[in-house]
C-alpha cells in the first residue's frame, strides 16, 4: 500500500471527541483501489466514529482525511456523497414507508442520468435478486436480511469511490452473514467496489478482506493482510470472542421468525 495513486481513502492521525470523552486517539489508515479492507473491534473501540469521521457525520478536532489526495475532513455529509463517500450505518436505517424501488433511486439522488439510473438499479438487484422480488414492497415489511440487502445497494446507487459498510452482520443470522459478505467479495471481484468494512464478526470480515486493522479503545493496535492476521495469536483469540457473539445472536433470532 505504499504507492499514493493506488490509494483512495487515507486517514492520518486523526482525533476525535465525545464532549470529553476521547474517542479516537491518533488513527491512521489506508484502503487502496479495489479492496476490501476490514477495521476489527469490539463494542466501545471506536469503529462506528472513525466511520462517522470519514463520512462527514462528525468532524476530527485533529488530523487529515483524503480522498484520492484531496483532504476532505470537515466537509458536510452530503458534499462528500458527490464527492464519492457512500456510508452505509449501523442498523440499516433503510426508508421504511418507500418502496424498494424507491430506495434505490433515494440512493441516486445526486446522479442525473435516468437511463443510468434505471441500469445500475438492475444491475444491483442482480447481484440482491431477493430486492427485485419484493421491488414495490415498503421496506419495511422487509425482514432484517433483505433490509440490509437493500441498504447495501442503496449505498452502491451513489456510485461511490468507496464504500463505508458499519456492522452489516449485525443482528442476522450465520447464513445470512454468509451470503451478504459472498456478496459484497462478488461486487469487489467482479465491479472492483471499494469497500471500507468496519465490523465485530472477526472471521467473516477477514475471510472477504485484502486488509485488517484491529481498533482498541480508540486506537490502532494491529493491521496486515487479512492472511498474516488470520494466523495472528492475539486475533484467534478475538476469533473466540466473535464466534461466541456468533452463537449468542444465532439462538436470539431462532425465535425471531420474521427476521430471516
């Protein structure tokens, strides 16, 4: 990763505060063209604001962020969308009384060509074939699985130079986390998406990544290739905490039968 034009997002120390509260502590990384890169952490590490962070929700008090070699810390959300920042958050935050298809064209709305439009929402049902099935269905009679779905393609209508992808496994089942992640490896192999992946689910997201950083308490405290860190003692051990996480959320929803 040490040639700059092969680099799309960078992030160079950045800090960043709740009131007080220290929440990232000098966080530095880099996704190239065409990756998958994972950043690993438990509840509490910092994940989800240095995602904020980069998508515009908040502002760093320190540091830089890039986008292709244009600093774009401190612009607004919906600056940093055009200018190629597609954030998909926690909890999927879908809209839950448009329809599917609606979504999708929500998620285009800074683009113009409507031909475009309508090609690349084909596309993307193609790769999601359940959203083409339940296209003129609100969303939110969805189940958590396809509400995720659909928040994955809604966040790809913005054609984005990256992708900011915050817990997707959240919440859903084993074969469900199975399916999205082969999914989201297919867009990058195939589409060449960029993907930044924040998540808890250790093993599925370096099973799809090129790249990991692992985030304690605010703070970068390994990063490799997903390989090297597979065989990592210290991320066996985070691999025991996500497989018991795994379990846990599998015996929850085994009595949610409208989430599938």
């Amino acid at each position: 990763m040490s040639d700059p034009s092969e680099i799309i997002l960078r992030v160079e120390n950045i800090e960043s505060y709740y009131g007080p509260i220290m929440a990232l502590k000098g966080v530095s990384l880099k996704v190239p063209k065409n990756s998958i890169v994972s950043v690993l952490g438990a509840n509490g590490a910092g994940k989800t604001t240095l995602m904020k962070n980069i998508s515009g929700v908040m502002d760093p008090e320190k540091g830089k962020i890039f986008l292709e070699n244009e600093a774009i810390d401190g612009a607004a959300a919906d600056i940093l969308v055009r200018k190629g920042v597609s954030h998909v958050p926690e909890g999927r935050e879908v809209f839950p009384m448009l329809s599917v298809e609606q979504n999708l064209f929500m998620g285009a709305y800074t683009r113009k060509n409507k031909a475009e439009i309508k090609s690349d929402i084909e596309l993307f049902c193609s790769y999601f074939p359940v959203l083409k099935s339940r296209y003129k269905q609100q969303a939110l009679t969805l189940s958590g699985g396809e509400q995720q779905m659909l928040a994955i393609a809604r966040g790809l209508m913005s054609k984005p130079k990256i992708l900011l992808l915050d817990e997707p496994s959240l919440g859903l089942s084993p074969k469900l986390v199975k399916e999205i992640f082969g999914i989201l490896l297919k867009l990058n192999k195939e589409k060449g998406v960029t993907i930044l992946l924040v998540e808890q689910n250790a093993k599925a997201a370096l099973n799809i990544a090129d790249f990991g950083y692992v985030m304690e308490l605010g703070r970068i405290v390994l990063h490799g290739k997903s390989s090297d860190l597979r065989e990592s003692r210290d991320i066996q051990e985070f691999y025991l905490g996500a497989n018991q996480n795994s379990q846990l959320e599998q015996k929850r929803w085994k009595n949610r039968k409208t989430w599938r």
